[in-house]
C-alpha cells in the first residue's frame, strides 16, 4: 500500500518525455532541465507525506518560458505540476511528470499607492512582500505559520491564511488583480484594460459558460446557501466557487477560481493584493482556563473585540513544551482539563493599544481564569508567550521515532461547535492510539490543526491511519459539517473526501469548472478532483533512518532560504533526502547499482558544495544543522593516512601555517590543480600572503593575584587575551584597500587606542582554535586544538576574568561553544560594539556609502545588529545587500570550489551603491570572496571603527 500509484496517474514510459526534454533543454539549456537521480528524488519532496519522482524538472524564468513548457505538454499529453517553495502540507507540489520550478527571476516586488497596494511575482517570499511593506505600516493579507519559507506563488495557490487574516485578509478577499496564464497558452493581465479586452473577445465562449455557472448557481438558492455556509469559516476543500457567488462579471470570478486552485487551473504570473494595516504597537497574554468548554466560551466573547489573534493550545500540547528551555513556569504541572488561548491586541499607538486591552479584559471578566488577564507590551516578554505556540510543532516533531513522520492536520469549526468538537478530536486520538497527539490552532476563526506522529513503512500502520482519516471525516463533516482543510489546502491528502464534505452539487459544479479550464487534464492532475478513494494512501513518502544527526527531520523546507547552494545544487532538505535514501539502500542491500550512482553523484552535490555554515538550523523547525551531517560524512570519507597527516599538522601547527603561505603562493602559479576562478582569486592573494604576520607578543601577565578588579585596568590598560585567528596571520591586507597593514596589527592598535593591553598567550604561532580541522570533518584533530588553546588561555588567567578578543567571527562560534563556561569569549564585533565604542568617539562619520556582510557565523552569534549598528555609527550611509546571506566561501571553498562562492554572491554586484568606499565584515576569508564579487575591497570592521575615531577625553 505505501508504494501504491495513485488512479489519477496515467502510467508512461521514459520515453514519453523524450521529445519535451529535448525542447526543455534546447530553449532553457541542460543547466536548468533536471535529469539526474540524485536531484529528480531530492525535488520529488516536499512538505507533505507525499513524494512522487518526476520524469523532468523544468526552472523556468519568465512567462515565455512558462508557456513553452505548457505548449510542450498539452502537445505530448503530459502532466505538469507547478512549484514554488515547496513548502506545502498536502502534496499539492509533487509530480511523476513534470515538474515546473520557479527560477530565482520571479522575484519582483513594486509598492504601489503608498503601500496601499502591492505587485507580486510568484517566487517573492512572503515575509519578503511585509519586509518592503514595513516602511508604510503595511503587510499583505495572508499571514501562514511558513511565510518566511513560502513563496507567494504558494500562498496564492493555496488560500493560505494564518494566526491573524482569518476569512477576511486572506488571498481571496484581498486579490485585486493577477497576471494570469492558461492551460491553452493564453495570457491574460486582469489589471490592463487592454489585456482585458483582447481576452474578452478571445475567450468569449469560455466567460460565458463561467457567466452560465455563476447565473446557475446564484438561481439555486439551496446551493448558493450551501456555499456561503461554508466559506463563512475558513474553507481551503475544493476550489474556491464561492467566486460563483460573490461576483457576477466571469473575469472576477475566474481569477478568484485561481486563488486555492492549486495550480489545476493555471498558472499566476503575478498578483496584485490590498494590504492590510501593520499596527508596531502590540500586547499579549496567556489565558488559562480550568477547561476547553471555559475557553471556548471566551473565544465567543472575544470574537466581537478588537483581538488580532487568539491561539487555542489544548494540555497535551502546552506539556509537550512545558520542559522546554525558556517557557513560562505558569504552563507546569496544570491539571488535564486545563487550555490556553494565547490572545494578541494592537494598535496604531499606546493609547490605542491600552483602549482596547482594557475593552477584551472586561469581557474576559465574564468566564473563569486560572489567574486574572495579564497583557505585556515588553517585546522579550510577549516573545517568550508566543515562544510557546511557535514550539508545538517542532516538540512533536523532535520526540517522534526515528523512521516516522509528522503529520499536521487542519480542520475548522463553527466557534458555537469549538469545544465539543476538540473534545471529540481528542477521543478519536484515544481510540486509534495516537496517544502523543496534541491539538492548537486559530480559535477565533475556529481553526484547529493536529499533530501527530505516523509510521508509513508497515502496512498495519497506514490501516490505522486510514481508519483514523476516516473517522476525522466523518467527524467533522457528519457531524459538524465543518471544513476538512481549513487553510492548507486539498492537495492529495484530502482529494478523494471532497465530494463527501461539499457534496454532489456542489462537487459537480467544481468538475465543470476544471473540464473548462483544463480540458486536457494536465494541470496537476490528482489534486482536488480525484476518482480514486484511496488516493490518500498511495505515494507516500517513506523516512527511513539516515544519521542521528538528521533523523528528526520532517522535510518541511523552512531551512531552503538560508542555504547558499540552493539552486547550485542542493538544499539542507534535499541533502537529507538523498542521505535518507542511500542509506536506506546501503542497510537494504535492495539497489546496489542505483546506491552506487546516488553515491557518486552525492559527493559533489551533497558534500564538497556544502558550505556547512550552520544557517540551515536557524529556521529549523527542530533546530537541524545539516552542515555536522556533512562534516561527519567528510569524515567518514578520510583516510587513516588522512587522519595521520592532520594530526602532525596540528601538531606542528606553525610550520604548517607558514607551509601553507608558501603553498597558496605556489599554487598560485599553475592552473593544473585548481579552476581558472580559484587559481585568478589565489594569484590576486598570493601577492599579499607574505605580508601576514603575527603581531608582536607582548611580555606574559603577572600571576592572578596581581590581576586588576574586573572591569578596571592599570597603568598600562585594561588587560584582553587576544588570539588572532589563522586567517588574519596567514593573509594581509585586502587588494585594493587602502590600509597595508594586517587585521592583528590594526585591532592591536586599536585596543591600545581604547584603553585595553592586548595580551597573547605563549605559543601564539602554533595554537588554532580547531575550525579548519572541523570543517574537513576532523573533528580528533580539531579537538586537540582546542584543548590546547583552552590550556595556553588558562596558563596566562587560570581564573577566567580576562575575556578573550577572537577577530574571526567563525573561529569565536566555536570557541564559544566548546568553552562556555571556562572562559568569556568575545568577537570582535562584540568587543568593538560592547566595550571598546563606548571609550571612543567617533570623529567624523565617512562620508562615502560602505557596504556590510552580516556572515553566517555572525548571524548565527546573533550579532547582525550589532556589526551594522557599528557601521551606522561610523558611516553616513550603510548597505546591506538583500538576499546575500552565507557568501559560500566556507574556509577555503572559495579556492576548491568557487562555484559556490559565485552562486552564493550573484545578487551581490547589483547591491554595490554608487561611490561605495569599500565593504566591512568579520571573516578574512569570506572578505576574499566578497572583494572579488563586489568589486570593492572587502576587510575587517576594525579597520572602519579605528579609522574614525579617537579615544574619548
């Protein structure tokens, strides 16, 4: 049963598709037509329990593109899926077929009306679209839990809503236009008036059976009912025939057709929405109720208030986070009856917000709390409140046995219906043993989601996942006649129950309308309209155990965005696929010819383009660094002469440091090792390496006793232990700056400046914090070095006072991690930004604009704000380029494999302003990359931060 093929998929050969990927690849070229195993299983995933592997995966980059592609397939007869970020829950973006991808072009965003309206290209992030909003206090509508993951394409697709839109703001209410394309290969622009008009007239027959169906329906008053019963909750099942309704022109509604059609219906090229209000003033509180039928009663009497959001969380889901670091110690040791509504006001200023937190406690006075309404406006305190409900998800996700997944259901009620019904939800958990399952979700709108955690690979298990999908139906349709998707759309997963929940009618009218739109049936076929009724259970996608490390991933695609090799090659979530497979062959034994080829192609795609850069875990739902899984593979890969040879450089770590200045400048003169890029980037660098240097040591610290008071100095300053990392031993001055001199030099001089006395550990030449072992996945090595490190710190302070300056942001991440709470460890950002600024002033602010790289290992240190507020300080003007995160440098990938840098960096050139005095960052080698990218220098934010200040008087 889980390998099933779903009744909707009509079987064809390989080479079928022949003839369409020899079009595919002579208009877009082999760069952007997928072919390989590898990719095709990595792309046959996304979000949901799903997975279908396409014949082809197509990126297109424009609307020509698009409807060369759609030309291809109505001619062969071949279905074609249409995918964004990936990110949806009920396999609405998986394909046997082909699979069309947004390339990184579709990309536009223009503000229009002040912020009261907004253009959009489908591959925009949502949380992109709010961040060129912010500066007019707006937002769009839709506000999904994945809107910093989702694309609007997605959004638009799947009527996505959220905490806060509810049945109002959402894509459907708020369309105002969209650039739309069609199954025939027609293009129209429902906000040109010339666009309009050709189609009018073009598509005449095709408006007016649409004006058939809306008089039709509007006429049966039965129907028209049923229809506006429905959608007064949220309704995501089917497609959206409210449309049929609510508008009499056949434009309005066929473009509102495509809003929640899921990409059966055609394609939206662009979208244009009304946005919505972002009030900057906000409070939250936690309300605990002694019950679910208490609480209920109070989202009934908040719904008439001026609320944002009221977010349900029933007892199992407040214990599944109540341990968790950072949670409020009010949610501990409550009885099993009690629930939570985490409720959110705002408002356009103070006064406004204190209005209406006074009017929703008044009416919290008429139902029972386990303690009086408490809102806090206090950012860190509200944080920690929604803390909680951020939490529920990844809590189940992290405890799940290895080789199962997660599932989230949503289904909404009538508010009147709320109580029973999740009372009834938790009983149908008891009875088919989902005894971890917890329930949260959108009480204001009487939208619930369920978690719960499945195993797909035993036959019995998915019988009793059946029967528990079976019963959830018939639940809230039978007895609620409630809503079976209420905003993650129908996808597979509830195709085959639509005509159960809508019923014959009104399921009729929706095959009226794909026949019409989709004559052929190749848009998307198995999504929404299905024949098969147990389409549900077929295609399911297998998670096999892979690595401890990653087990716990449930493939949702939150860490895509963050990956500088998105779009290269592979992403964290694809890495973790392709693993899970090959090691599911490797303990199998079931395909070694086709583990071999994934092998292959997985030490290129998987491992040496990994930047390992950590920011993967960032957006983790449940906190996955894929960068240790591969580490621990490049480990694995290394020889015990590897091993051997690692050790003696670390041993003789000096001379293996002078080694490798000599060595880069060697290599730099031949092209026999290395690509043109690398060898062009070493020559640039070779020149200046012999004017790395080591600073002067100072003389050693007196013993402990003498040491001063902490945060006083002496005669001679306030004393720092500073270890210049490798980097800024090995490489000088960046190539086009105007300083000479190296980053060690100049941050010396800069302490001294600032009233501090640098002081180096015994050693200096031979001790490395251990990254550069640790990135090859040497993890002996590098922890030798670390130690020894530690040691040489603790022989100049054995009582842990001085804090320790580090100038390379990646070397202060690991030391940070492997000495928390031996030493303090400080980066240089931070000991500019903390300590030394306040002992200076600033001169004169440079006047032309500089540039800012926020690297990875900054980011992940939490210190963004403070390198640009460093900048700001010191400069009129500050860029920090969009969509430059990681720069793919990775240590010295830069020089291996400069493909990642340059795929990393490509958007950076067109963020250069004009006049630009030069770039600032906190990582030598990622500085070397970006000179390279930008065209200006790159160096170190000492060197802005000394240049312009003076110690203050």
């Amino acid at each position: 049963m889980p390998d099933g093929t779903s009744s909707d998929t009509v079987v064809r050969g390989s080479g079928a598709y022949a003839g369409a990927i020899r079009e595919f690849t002579g208009l877009f070229g082999s760069d952007r037509v997928v072919r390989d195993p590898l990719r095709l299983l990595a792309y046959g995933t996304d979000a949901s329990f799903y997975r279908l592997i396409p014949q082809v995966v197509v990126k297109v980059e424009s609307e020509a593109e698009v409807l060369a592609v759609l030309a291809a397939c109505r001619r062969d007869g071949l279905p074609v899926t249409f995918r964004a970020a990936g990110t949806s829950l009920s396999g609405q973006a998986v394909s046997d077929s082909v699979l069309m991808m947004l390339g990184e072009k579709w990309d536009r965003v223009t503000v229009e009306k002040a912020g009261a309206l907004v253009r959009l290209q489908p591959g925009v992030l949502g949380a992109d679209a709010n961040r060129r909003l912010a500066s007019h206090a707006r937002k769009i509508g839709p506000d999904p839990a994945s809107i910093d993951s989702a694309k609007i394409g997605g959004i638009a697709a799947n009527n996505s809503s959220g905490m806060c839109c509810g049945t109002s703001d959402n894509s459907y209410k708020t369309l105002v236009s969209m650039r739309l394309l069609l199954a025939d290969g027609t293009l129209v622009d429902t906000g040109d008036a010339d666009s309009v008009a050709r189609f009018r007239t073009s598509h005449r027959d095709l408006l007016g059976k649409l004006d058939e169906l809306g008089r039709a329906t509007r006429a049966d008053e039965t129907l028209a009912r049923r229809i506006r019963d429905k959608f007064a909750i949220k309704n995501t099942t089917g497609y959206s025939i409210n449309a049929l309704v609510d508008f009499e022109d056949p434009l309005e509604i066929l473009q509102h057709l495509m809003i929640g059609s899921e990409g059966t219906l055609g394609f939206i090229a662009e979208i244009t929405y009304r946005t919505v209000p972002e009030h900057a003033h906000k409070a939250s509180a936690l309300l605990l109720f002694p019950d679910i039928g208490e609480a209920c009663r109070a989202v009934a009497l908040l719904k008439a208030t001026p609320v944002a959001a009221v977010e349900l969380m029933d007892r199992p889901a407040l214990r599944s986070v109540e341990d968790k670091p950072g949670m409020p110690a009010a949610i501990r040791g409550l009885g099993d009856g009690v629930t939570a509504l985490l409720v959110e006001v705002r408002g356009e200023d103070a006064a406004e917000l204190n209005a209406r937190i006074s009017q929703v406690s008044a009416v919290l006075g008429g139902v029972e709390t386990l303690a009086p309404a408490a809102f806090t406006s206090d950012p860190d305190e509200f944080g920690k409140l929604w803390k909680i409900r951020k939490g529920l998800f990844p809590a189940v996700g992290a405890v799940r046995r290895a080789g199962t997944t997660v599932i989230i259901e949503d289904v909404a009620f009538r508010i009147a219906d709320l109580a029973a019904a999740t009372l009834d939800l938790q009983t149908l958990f008891e009875k088919h043993g989902y005894h971890e399952a917890i329930i949260f979700g959108h009480a204001l709108d009487g939208n619930l989601h369920f978690v719960f955690t499945q195993d797909f690979a035993i036959d019995a298990e998915v019988e009793r996942y059946a029967a528990f999908m079976d019963d959830v139906c018939k639940l809230v349709v039978d007895k609620y006649d409630g809503s079976l998707k209420a905003e993650h759309g129908t996808g597979r997963n509830m195709a085959p129950f639509v005509e159960m929940e809508w019923g014959r009618d009104a399921y009729r009218l929706m095959r009226s309308i794909k026949d019409l739109l989709d004559p052929d049936g190749i848009l998307n076929p198995g999504v929404i309209i299905c024949d098969d009724p147990q389409a549900h259970l077929k295609d399911l996608k297998p998670l096999p155990k892979a690595d401890p490390l990653v087990d716990t991933c449930i493939e949702c695609g939150f860490c895509e965005r963050m990956c500088p090799s998105a779009g290269l090659t592979l992403t964290p979530r694809q890495r973790i696929v392709g693993w899970r497979e090959i090691s599911h062959l490797s303990d199998t034994g079931t395909d070694p010819e086709r583990e071999a080829g994934l092998r292959t192609l997985y030490d290129y795609q998987g491992l040496e383009t990994c930047a390992a850069c950590g920011l993967c875990a960032t957006a983790c739902p449940v906190g996955i660094e894929t960068g240790l899984l591969t580490k621990a593979l490049r480990g694995r890969r290394q020889s015990t002469l590897g091993h051997r040879i690692a050790g003696i450089a670390g041993r003789h770590f000096g001379g293996a440091l002078a080694a490798a200045r000599f060595g880069l400048g060697a290599v730099a003169l031949s092209n026999r090792t290395l690509g043109p890029a690398a060898t062009r980037r070493l020559a640039d660098y070779g020149r200046r390496i012999s004017s790395g240097r080591l600073p002067k040591i100072g003389p050693a610290l007196p013993g402990p006793a003498s040491l001063p008071a902490a945060g006083q100095g002496d005669a001679s300053g306030t004393p720092v232990i500073y270890l210049p990392s490798c980097a800024n031993r090995t490489f000088g001055a960046s190539p086009g700056a105007p300083e000479t001199d190296a980053v060690p030099d100049r941050l010396v001089s800069l302490m001294v400046k600032a009233g501090y006395r640098p002081i180096f550990p015994d050693g200096l030449a031979g001790l490395c914090c251990g990254q550069a072992f640790e990135s090859k996945g040497l993890d002996r090595e590098a922890d030798a070095k670390t130690a020894e490190l530690a040691a040489a710190v603790i022989a100049v302070d054995d009582y842990g006072r001085i804090p320790v300056v580090m100038d390379a942001s990646a070397c202060t991440l690991r030391l940070k991690k492997m000495l928390a709470g031996r030493v303090t460890v400080l980066d240089s950002i931070e000991f500019l930004h903390d300590h030394a600024m306040p002992r200076l002033e600033v001169v004169a602010k440079q006047a032309e604009p500089v540039l800012v790289h926020v690297n990875c290992s900054a980011q992940r240190l939490g210190l963004g704000d403070k390198i640009v507020g460093l900048a700001r300080a010191c400069a009129e003007t500050v860029v920090v380029p969009e969509g430059v995160g990681c720069c793919g440098f990775a240590g010295d990938k830069g020089f291996s494999t400069p493909e990642l840098n340059d795929h990393a960096l490509r958007r950076l050139p067109d963020a250069v302003p004009a006049g630009c005095e030069g770039g600032y960052s906190s990582n030598r080698t990622c500085e070397i990359g970006l000179s390279d990218h930008s065209g200006v220098p790159y160096r170190s934010i000492v060197y802005l931060v000394d240049r312009v200040t003076r110690r203050r008087p």
